[in-house]
C-alpha cells in the first residue's frame, strides 16, 4: 500500500504531502493491531 502511494505522488495523481500523510496513518493503524 506504501509504495502505491509513493508511485501516485510520483505520478503526481496526488500531492507528495498528502501521500506522507496517508502513509503515517497507514503506518499507525498497521502498528496498532
């Protein structure tokens, strides 16, 4: 799912910032589990 996200903001679908984002709250419901 990451790196989906990094091939988007590279493609410019979405903003870099907001691929960061979304990235950091991925990162904390997968550590949530």
């Amino acid at each position: 799912a990451v790196s989906e996200l990094d091939r988007a903001a590279k493609k410019g679908v979405i903003h870099p910032n907001n691929a960061a984002r979304r990235k950091s709250r991925l990162m904390k419901q997968l550590n949530a589990k």
